[in-house]
C-alpha cells in the first residue's frame, strides 16, 4: 500500500525494480547473499544462523510475490469510492479496514497462498540460512531422501497432498455454495420486481 500511495514515480520506480531483483535472481545467488549478510551480522551482533535468519530470509524473498500480486489489485480499485467514504465522512482508518482490504482481500489471499507455496518448496536458500538446531521441511526432506526413500518421506509427502487437496475441495466447495446463494438472492428480487 505504501507503493501504491507513493507519489514521486522516480523512487517508486527504483523500490519496485528493487523488489523484483530477488525474482530474477537465482535461489543460489540468494542463498549465498543471505549467507553472507547473515554471518556478517552474526561476527558484530554474536547471533547464529537459525529461526530467524530463515523466517527474515523467507519474508525478503516472498515479499515480491506479494506485491506482485496485490498491487495490480490496487491499482485497479476505483478511486471514487475512496473520495465518496471520504465525503461522507470516514476516516483513514475506516477506509483501510471497509474498503481497500475488503476490495483487495481476493489479492491477500492469493498473495498469501502463493508466499506459502513459494516459502515451503524453497531449498536452495534455507539450506544456505539453516543453521545448526533448527531445519525446515525442505531441508529435512532432502536429507532424509540423501540416505535413500523412506516411509517418512512418504508419510510427509501424502500429509501434504491431503491438506492441499482439503484446501482445494474446501475452495471450490465454498465458492459453490457463496454462488448458489447469490443466484437464490438474485432470484428472489427479480421475482419482487
């Protein structure tokens, strides 16, 4: 929201050009700068690599996923609504919390699945940021894979599968009945008119 607010083009410009280097960029490439970055910060501060270089390192690359995915969203809201709440008297408060996030929430949502998707099959970068203690998923993954298939790594893999195809079901059965009840109220006012 703050990019889409920005009024000086110049500096919008370079924060999203800034924002899609790490979209471009190689996970090995990211890995091995966050490495770096995290150890020099760890040399001054005394802090390892653990949960949190990997959650600072997860939010930086998820990030522009997100604002690619919401800001489109934004720019296609209308802005009379904006000027009308406003006219009528809401504050900056009211139009974020009964306005922008209701408008932009399919955005959010989706942003969020796709930083959820993005963060989980990442390997390449949380190798490089796991430190000793503490491992993400991919990671365990890969190093139970290394001594050969076993039933855990089927066991986690059919986990998976089955919560994503609970979420799949659960969408498209939600969205079934939130277009049922629109035709049901849309059938009941032609019939009233």
């Amino acid at each position: 929201m703050a990019l889409y607010y920005l009024r000086n083009k110049r500096f919008k410009v370079t924060l999203l050009t800034m924002n899609n280097v790490l979209m471009v960029s190689s996970d090995v490439v990211i890995g091995a700068s966050f490495l770096i970055m995290f150890t020099a910060i760890g040399h001054f501060t005394g802090l390892g690599l653990g949960f949190s270089t990997v959650l600072a390192s997860h939010i930086a690359f998820c990030i522009p996923i997100v604002v690619i995915i919401v800001l489109p969203q934004l720019y296609e809201m209308n802005d009379n609504m904006l000027n009308a709440a406003r006219d009528l008297g809401a504050n900056e408060s009211q139009l974020l919390t009964s306005i922008i996030i209701p408008n932009i929430m399919p955005s959010i949502i989706g942003g969020f699945f796709m930083a959820l998707t993005y963060s989980l099959d990442d390997f390449t970068v949380s190798f490089f940021v796991t430190g000793n203690g503490f491992s993400v998923l991919s990671v365990e993954v890969y190093a139970m894979a290394r001594k050969g298939i076993s039933m855990e790594i089927n066991a986690i893999s059919t986990i998976i599968f089955i919560a994503i195809m609970f979420g799949v079901f659960g969408y498209y059965f939600i969205q079934h009945i939130v277009n049922r009840q629109k035709k049901m109220k849309r059938g009941s006012s032609n019939r009233r008119a």
